[in-house]
C-alpha cells in the first residue's frame, strides 16, 4: 500500500460505461475478499460488467449518482446513492454498494466515499439516508461518520461463499 493522493468524483453515464473495466475489478475484488454486496462467489466478470452497464443506464435516468475515488493508478473505490424513491419518499436515498478495493484499504478512502456520498445527496435535495452492511469495519466507518444504526436482522443475506450472514442497518439525517 502507498499514500497515493485520492481524488473522489461523480461520474456520467459515459464516464461510467468508460471505466467498465475498473468497476469491475473492484467490485470483483470485494466479492473475492467476502464482501456481502449481492453477489456470489466466483463473480465473473460478465456479470459485473452487466451489473455496472446497469448502473451507468441509472445514472443516465438521474435515478442515481456514481461516484468514484481514484489515485494515480486508476479507480480505487466506489459508492452510489439511489435517488429513485417511492413518491411517498422523495426525501429519502439509499447509500449503496460502497466498495473499496483492498490494494486502497486503511487509506482513509472509505471516509471521502462517504462524505462525498452524503454531499451528493444533500445536492439532489436529499434528507435522509439509509444503508445496510455486513461488514464490521464498514460498521465502524459509519459510526464516526455520524450514522445512527437501527439493528441487525440475523441471516438478512448470504456470504458470497453461500452461508447466511446478518445485516445491521443505520440511518443519517442531513443538516
């Protein structure tokens, strides 16, 4: 690992479809490492290719935002907000998929996802976000980040090896 200064930004539907490739090394590599971020273990690469074409045809239909962090060295970590609510919750968005590769782990890229993410929302006229984890560092991250957790469902999810894991859920309100 080095201190590669990291640089965090919203991406376009076609700056998204152009770093194809890169989002899915990550989120390749999440899954690899045990991440419970909705997929199962080995994830191919043509899944995760068609996951991230999704997700640039979201943002394309301003349904959610995408933003990247990057160092020298390309795309290290991503995170979205999901604008798309009921329209009984035009207030609401879902903090989604934050996802960091290990090569940028322990570098303080997690926390600029999340301040990002948070801006963004604020930006879209967003009160109050929501997410769910299964991670215990992410659990960690959020609680300094000022989220406030609601509990845990025990086996909500599967591990990407296919046993059950719990889910623990937080929420923040924005200033």
């Amino acid at each position: 690992m080095t201190d590669r200064p990291v640089t965090v930004r919203a991406l376009s539907a076609a700056e998204a479809a152009a770093h194809n490739d890169a989002l899915c090394d990550i989120l390749i590599d999440c899954v690899e490492g045990g991440a419970s971020v909705s997929f199962m273990a080995p994830l191919d690469r043509a899944k995760a290719a068609a996951f991230w074409r999704g997700v640039a045809a979201g943002v394309e239909r301003g349904e959610r935002v995408l933003l990247v962090a990057e160092d020298d060295a390309g795309p290290v970590g991503t995170v979205q907000i999901v604008l798309a609510q009921p329209e009984n919750q035009p207030h609401r968005g879902d903090l989604s998929k934050m996802l960091v590769h290990r090569r940028g782990r322990r570098r303080g890229i997690g926390a600029a996802l999340m301040r990002a993410a948070e801006d963004a929302a604020r930006a879209s006229g967003k009160t109050l976000l929501v997410l769910d984890t299964a991670s215990g560092d992410a659990e960690r991250l959020y609680e300094r980040s000022g989220w406030t957790r609601l509990g845990v469902i025990p086996g909500f999810a599967l591990w990407p090896d296919g046993g059950l894991c719990d889910t623990t859920f937080y929420y923040k309100v924005l200033a």
